[in-house]
C-alpha cells in the first residue's frame, strides 16, 4: 500500500500534467466540489488524499474521453 508521500507525489504530478496539458481542466479545479472541504478543519490522512488522486484520475480520464468525441 502507498505511504502518504508517495500519494502526494503522484497529486504533485498529475496536477502538473493537467495544469500543462490541459489548462482548461487545470483552471476548473478549484471548482471542483471533491477539492473543497466541507469543515473547518479537515483532516487530512492517507486515505482522504488517495481519494482525492483517484478523484482527479476519474476527473481526467472523463475530461479526455469528452474531447475525444468532440472531436469526432
């Protein structure tokens, strides 16, 4: 199982990617209701943060496949 460095690494590297190759996701990001807390003070473990990298992967595979049959 990753340790919590490992996830923040790949969180550090996807959005990277997507903030190069996609700025038009990149920008909407902070939009996105998975990256707003609801409390005050979240907690922030492993889990929380290899959920959100999943979010960003499903966010993105979405994204691709919409521009795909755009451009059919």
């Amino acid at each position: 199982m990753k340790d919590l460095q490992k996830v923040l690494t790949e969180i550090t590297q996807l959005t990277g990617n997507i903030e190069t190759n996609y700025p038009e996701l990149y920008r909407s990001l902070d939009e996105n209701p998975l990256t707003l807390p609801i409390s005050k003070h979240p907690h922030m473990d492993k889990n929380v943060m290899t959920d959100y990298l999943e979010s960003l992967k499903q966010l993105l595979k979405r994204y691709v496949e919409e521009e795909k049959i755009k451009k059919q």
